[in-house]
C-alpha cells in the first residue's frame, strides 16, 4: 500500500515524498485541480455544513480556486465552501482511506 510522507506546496504546484506500492521511495512535483463548492439551485446530492444545495466546481490550479475565492468573498448570499487547504484537499482524495503504516519499508 503506498502512503504519502510529505507534501509541500511550492508555488501552484505540490511537492509529493512517498513510498509506491512495491515500498520504493517515490518524489513528484504533482499539478493538483482543487475542487471548491458554490451554492445551487438544483439539488446535486451535496450539501453545505449549513444544509445549503451546493455543486462542486473543480479548478485548473490552486491559483484560479484562490483567485475565484477572493474574488466572490464579499458577495452577497454567495458563499463559496470547501476548504482551501489544498494540501489536506489532495491528501484526502489521494488517500481515502485509513493509511496502514508498515515498517518493514
């Protein structure tokens, strides 16, 4: 099972340090697409913490989500969710699951 030991955000970009699958060292430099949620009309099966209709809105980089989330920020009755900690964001969608720590590696 690989599992992460570092990621690091260096510009629009992350820094990712692992181990594959097979146990080998692994380090990539990874263009992760954001995903943050805005408020909807419609009801798509996600909900805001505050019970709102939200749809997801997946960004090209980490940039553009920032830049879309300052620029909506003061906007009346439009709230943009999702946490902006894209580390976090990319760690859990990498790794759904309950990481397994094996020391044999």
């Amino acid at each position: 099972m690989s599992f992460y030991t570092s990621v690091a955000r260096y510009g629009n970009s992350l820094l990712y340090r692992g181990y594959n699958d097979s146990g080998r060292r692994v380090q990539k430099k990874v263009k992760f697409k954001p995903t943050l949620y805005i408020p909807s009309n419609k009801e798509l099966g996600w909900k805001s913490i505050d019970g709102r209709d939200v749809a997801p809105m997946i960004f090209d980089s980490m940039r553009d989500a920032k830049e879309f989330s300052e620029r909506y920020k003061d906007v009346a009755d439009f709230k943009v969710y999702g946490t902006q900690n894209y580390i976090h964001q990319y760690i859990t969608e990498t790794f759904p699951d309950e990481l397994v720590f094996n020391r044999s590696f």
